[in-house]
C-alpha cells in the first residue's frame, strides 16, 4: 500500500518487525496491540496473520469494528485444501505449508475463512490464488506464481476481499 502512494501503516507487537520495516521497507510500523485499536480506517489488511492466532474470528470482528462504511478487508493466509493434496510430499517439497504449531494455530480452507468472514458482517468478494515468493530466487515458485495468478486455480496461499456490511 505503502509503495502505491497510499497512507498506510502496519501494527505489530514485535519490535524487531517495526524496526526492521522502518529499515528496510520505508514503512511505519506501530508497536500496538491490534486488538485495543480502535477505527476509522477504510482499508485493514490482515497478511500472514490470520492463521497464527488462536481466535481468528476475533481479529476479523475487530476489523469489522475499526473500519469504516464500506471499509476492506484483505486477508492473505495459507490454503489448506491445497496443502492437503500436498501431505504426502517429503516435508523438503512441502515445506511449512501445513504449519505444525507453533507456526500455525489454525489452517483454513476457502469456505471456512468465507464462512468465519461472513459471520462476521462482511460481504466476500473474491478468494483468489495470492503469489508468494516473487522476491525469492526460486523460479520455480515465481513461474507457479505466475501461473496460478492467471487462473481460478487456489494455489498454496489465499487472498480473501471482503468488504464490510455494516
């Protein structure tokens, strides 16, 4: 958001992540508790985060809360339909794609993060495949990324928008 000339901040109780987004990112980052925020905001992106809580409904109602009219919500997590086709690859292939804990609290697959989402007061409008790792070197995931962009096709990790019906 921040490199598209919008305003934008992140939050995060770890100091290391503020500092290391004020280095190396340009981004101000504030070092809060998202859940003793309160609102006013039009866009609220939960990236990467939703899966490490061990109440995501709570994150997602406190969303609802700080948004205003019409406010987006954008969350990108792991998709685990697609990690469970993946269970039986060597853990080198797969990765962290199922994230035992203490990685990953929860796992969710497109029509439960929908439902939780929805239950919640807001409208989906769109799951999505979201491409990770293009600032890697693999080219092998960019061009999977590159790929699953261009269909309909849900890879390993989700982008949900919604948007509040309050």
């Amino acid at each position: 958001m921040h490199d598209n000339g919008f305003d934008a901040s992140g939050v995060d109780l770890g100091a290391e992540n503020k500092n290391f987004a004020r280095d190396n990112l340009g981004v101000t980052v504030l070092n809060k508790d998202f859940l003793n925020m309160t609102g006013g905001y039009d866009v609220i992106t939960l990236h990467q985060l939703i899966e490490h809580v061990p109440n995501p409904s709570e994150f997602i109602a406190r969303a609802q809360s700080m948004l205003s009219h019409d406010g987006v919500l954008v969350i990108s997590t792991p998709n685990l339909a697609f990690a469970r086709k993946l269970a039986g690859l060597p853990r080198p292939i797969l990765g962290d794609a199922l994230g035992h804990p203490p990685n990953h609290c929860i796992l969710f697959e497109p029509n439960t993060i929908r439902r939780i989402i929805e239950n919640n007061g807001f409208k989906v409008i769109a799951i999505r495949n979201n491409p990770t790792g293009l600032q890697t070197n693999s080219k092998i995931r960019h061009l999977a990324d590159l790929v699953f962009n261009f269909t309909n096709f849900i890879g390993p990790n989700m982008i949900i928008t919604a948007v509040s019906s309050k």
